[in-house]
C-alpha cells in the first residue's frame, strides 16, 4: 500500500486527495452535462461544498457510532476536559458566519429579532462544543475528532448530504429530483475514486484469502467497489435520459445498495446485527425505501430547469 505521496512540500495522504478529487470530478461532471439545463456554474459548485462538508460530518458520525469501543476513553472524559476558549470563540464566528452566508433563507422567516437570537444561539452552542473539543485534543490515543484516527463511512455521509444539497437545488430553484438525477453520475464515480483513495490507504480492507489477485492476501473490495460503481456511472452517463423526476437516481441507489450489500460479505467489518454489518443494514433501509417511492410513484410532467 501507498498511504502517502512524497512531494516538495512533504507528504500527501493519497487517501485524502482520491477523496477530495473525487469531490471535485462529481461538481465538474455534473456543470459540463447539465449547465444548459438550469445547473449553472454556482449551483452546482454550492451545492459540491455543501456536499462536502455535510458528508465528511456524516461519514465521520456514521464511523464513530458503529465504532463506540475504540473512543470510549474520549467519551469518559468529555464531561471533564476543560475548556479551550480561543479555540471556541474561533468555531463560533465561522459558525455565525457560515449560517449567515448559506441559511439565511432558512433565518429570515423568524423575523430580525428571533433570527439573530436563533443565530447567536447556534454560533454560542457550536462554541462551547468546541471549546471542550479542542480541549480533549491529544489527552486520549482515539480522538473521534482526529481525521488521522479513523475512517469515513459512505452511508454516513450519504445521510447528511443528500437533505443538504436537497436545500441547496431548492433555493436554486431545482426541484430535487432533477438535481439527484444529475448528479448521480458524479457521485458514482466519486465513490470509484475514493475507494481507490481507500486502497492505497489500506483501509476498508476485505478478508483475508491467498491468491495472485489478493494484494496482502487480502480480498481488494476497494478496488471491486471502485470497478463497479465507475461502470455503473458510465452506463449513466451514456443511457440515461436527462434529469427529470429522480428514476435515473432511484435505480443508482438500488444498484450500489445491491453491491455493496454483497460486498460486504468480503469485508473485514465488525456485525452489529445478526450476520449484517452497519452498512448491510443501511443497505437494505435505503434500499427498501427507494424500492417503495418507485412503486408507488406517479407518472410526472417534466419538472427539470430547462422546462421552467
């Protein structure tokens, strides 16, 4: 494995670069397709940073929950930590500031005076948790809070960016489901990238089994899951009609839930079910979920941008 590439300016982790590529191919992908249909060149780089930063949280969220033995001594010691102040009043004005740039849609219907109080509340709580945050850093060896301590987790992140871009396309106008359409290729081939990310990282590793096509006679589920989604992304760019009402994006996600559910067999992850592991479950939760919004869907006039 590769976890690091040496530059001039000290060593880059191929992980976090495959992520943010990823990122980045998805918001390019989606502007060169779509930018005659309504996705302009903001839109969709908004809604990519949104996507970013809410699907990191939940990628991390989602590793820590289905992980709680290895940061028990973080969490026996939040309540005691102290205090770290500059570190707060720091978080709490990029907090203000990101909610005023980016919700303010969301503020303005309280009216000024609730607005601000709502405003100054969130800046004061995303404060003091990160007062005791900052404070615990490097005090413990499992720091969920450490990006070097642990791993990302799909579904996580998949859980908090969807509903944010969701906010996003709407204050632009795009009705979801166009938006999901569109952006289902880029967030195939994103996930291609970043299990290629995981490879060289040597995460997300599968069971141990010998053979020639075994790289440390381990199963290569990253690079399976890397092969799949990025073929499942090309069939999408190549015959799917344009972003209309979210069928294009529902049979992606039945697609990658079937191949990550059978993946997951190969993996060397912990089961928090009987026989299933965290991701099996979410796998069948959201597939189930799509399965049930196709069949009871209605046949819909043409809602994308380009018709409005």
């Amino acid at each position: 494995m590769h976890p690091f590439l040496h530059t001039p300016f000290g060593e880059m982790p191929l992980y976090t670069a495959f992520v943010a590529l990823g990122f980045g191919a998805a918001a390019l992908l989606t502007w060169l397709r779509h930018r005659n249909r309504g996705f302009d060149f903001d839109a969709v780089f908004t809604m990519a940073l949104v996507a970013c930063v809410a699907g990191l949280v939940g990628a991390r969220a989602w590793y820590v929950a289905t992980h709680l033995s290895v940061y028990g001594e973080w969490f026996r010691n939040f309540s005691t930590a102290g205090m770290d102040v500059p570190a707060g009043l720091w978080a709490g004005l990029v907090a203000v500031g990101l909610l005023v740039l980016y919700a303010r849609q969301l503020l303005r219907p309280l009216g000024p005076g609730p607005g601000v109080v709502a405003l100054l509340s969130a800046g004061l709580i995303t404060a003091l948790f990160a007062a005791r945050i900052a404070a615990l850093h490097g005090r413990v060896d499992a720091d969920p809070f450490d990006p070097r301590g642990g791993g990302l987790a799909f579904f996580g992140g998949l859980t908090l960016a969807v509903p944010a871009c969701a906010l996003v396309a709407r204050s632009r106008g795009i009705p979801f489901g166009a938006a999901a359409d569109a952006t289902s290729p880029g967030l195939l081939a994103a996930c291609a990238l970043g299990r290629v990310g995981c490879f060289l990282n040597g995460c997300c590793t599968g069971i141990a089994v010998k053979g020639p096509f075994c790289p440390g006679d381990r199963v290569p589920t990253q690079l399976i899951e890397a092969t799949v989604t990025a073929a499942l992304a090309f069939a999408l760019l190549a015959f799917a009609p344009p972003p209309r009402s979210g069928r294009t994006a529902a049979i992606a996600a039945l697609a990658y839930c079937a191949t990550r559910f059978g993946l997951e067999f190969l993996r060397d992850e912990p089961r928090v079910l009987p026989g299933l592991t965290a991701s099996q479950a979410a796998s069948l939760a959201l597939a189930a979920l799509v399965a049930t919004w196709l069949a009871l869907r209605r046949p819909q006039p043409d809602p994308s941008p380009a018709s409005a």
